[in-house]
C-alpha cells in the first residue's frame, strides 16, 4: 500500500536526496579448500567413526526422537570435521560427544 507524501514532509525528502551518498563496500573471498586432504579425512575416519553409535545414543537419549536424533548426529558429525584440525586430545569420544550435545540442545 502507498500512502500519499504529506506536504511538511517534502521539503525534509527533496533535502535528504539531493545531498550525495557515498557508498563503500568490500568483496571478500572465502578461502576454505573445495576438498579435504586425504590424510586429514582418513585421520578424521580413525578418530570419529568408532564413536558413531555412542554419538547416536546419546542424541536418541537427549531428543526422544530418531530421525531428530539422526539429523542431529549428522550436523555433528560436520562440525567435528569442520573443526578437527583444532582437536588436540587424545580422547575422541569426549570431543565428539560434547559437540552432539551442543548440537542436540541447539537443534531442540
């Protein structure tokens, strides 16, 4: 809907847009890789596949519900790789479950 421009108003409009805007921007080019090192996924494969049905349980146990619960194991299971070059522990169980748990609470 287009409402009529009231007569005190012009003077206010006429002023604002004849004055020059300058406007700046900036392209920024994201640098992420398109694949993953082979050794860094077979790595992240050594690491995290064993704890895949831990990780399903505890998801199943927090939503109630399967295909939540799947959804949920599957958005962790893409932040643990995101973020594996940043793991430095030697338990990947614990690592990997606090991101289902992190996931699983964000996603309720």
């Amino acid at each position: 809907m287009v409402l009529p421009l009231k007569a005190e108003h012009v003077s206010e409009t006429e002023d604002s847009e004849s004055r020059p805007k300058i406007v700046k921007f900036a392209i920024v080019k994201k640098t992420e890789p398109d694949h993953a090192e082979p050794a860094e996924l077979a790595s992240f494969e050594q690491a995290m596949l064993p704890h895949l049905d831990a990780a399903h349980n505890l998801a199943r146990w927090l939503l109630r519900n399967e295909q939540d619960a799947q959804d949920v194991v599957q958005e962790a299971y893409l932040r643990a790789f995101r973020s594996f070059a940043g793991f430095r522990g030697t338990s990947g169980r614990a690592w990997l479950l606090t991101i289902v748990r992190n996931t699983s609470y964000t996603a309720a």
